[in-house]
C-alpha cells in the first residue's frame, strides 16, 4: 500500500489557498469553504460566549466547545478516508452489479395482499349490514308528587 499523502484530494498547490481552519487540522477528505470554517471555529466561540453570559455554562467552554468542534470535524475526515479505501478496495464487477441493483425500476407488478400480507385475519367481500336508524325509544315519564297546600 502507498503513503498516506497518495489518498489525499486536495493537490499540492491548491493548499495554499485553503482555509487556515482546514490546513491546521490536517484535512485531506473533508474540504470545507472559507464560510463553513468561519461557522465552525468562530460560531463554536460566539456560541460558547453567549452560553457563559446567560450563565448557562462556565467560561472554559468558550475554550472547549471549538476544540470539541476541531475534534468532531477530524473525526468526520478520518472517517472520510475510511470509506474512500474500503470503496477503492471493491472490485470493479462488485460496484457494477451493486449500480444495478439500486437503479429504480419503473412500471407496475400485480399484488396479491388480500390473503397473503394479513395472516390469522378473514376478509369478506360481502359487506356488513349496517343496523337500522330506529329512533330511541322514549323514556318513561316520571311524576313528581304535588307540593303539599298549606291551609290559610
């Protein structure tokens, strides 16, 4: 297997013209723009600062949250690298009949779900009578007895 620098994307004269977040981490799979390495080094800080004035976490995390993000950023390259060998290793025939396989195919196929997808489960086609609309029947008066008179 060749060195490292073989499987890097970014060629030997553009490097000069990356961003400084990404020549100082190292990147060689991940290649952000000038805008994306603002937000993750100065939003981590400006996030970090406005989370230590509402005093929702102390000041060392003005420090830990742009390395943590330094951190997370690295990762995702070295996992970058991983995939583009573990595809370089694939043989030619595997990643043909592999472009073939997840090509959508277009048209109509006959279903049968009625008696296979729903085992245990008796379907009719005969519809089910539904009950007649029937007033309900009155309810029964109740009497009250007459209020007691009172002689005069």
């Amino acid at each position: 297997m060749t060195g490292a620098g073989s499987w890097a994307t970014v060629a030997a004269d553009e490097e000069r013209y990356r961003p400084l977040y990404a020549r100082v981490l190292g990147l060689r799979f991940v290649n952000p723009g000038g805008v994306l390495c603002f937000v993750f080094f100065e939003g981590a800080i400006a996030l970090a600062a406005l989370l230590a004035l509402a005093e929702l976490v102390t000041w060392w995390a003005v420090l830990v949250l742009p390395a943590t993000v330094a951190v997370m950023v690295k990762l995702n390259d070295l996992v970058a690298a991983r995939v583009v060998r573990s595809a370089a290793l694939v043989p030619e025939q595997e990643r043909d009949r592999f472009r073939r396989q997840m090509e959508p195919v277009v048209g109509t196929a006959r279903v049968d779900w009625i008696r296979h997808s729903v085992p245990g489960v008796v379907i009719s086609a005969t519809p089910v009578p539904e009950p007649p609309d029937e007033p309900p029947p009155p309810a029964p008066a109740v009497r009250r007895p007459a209020p007691p008179t009172h002689p005069a």
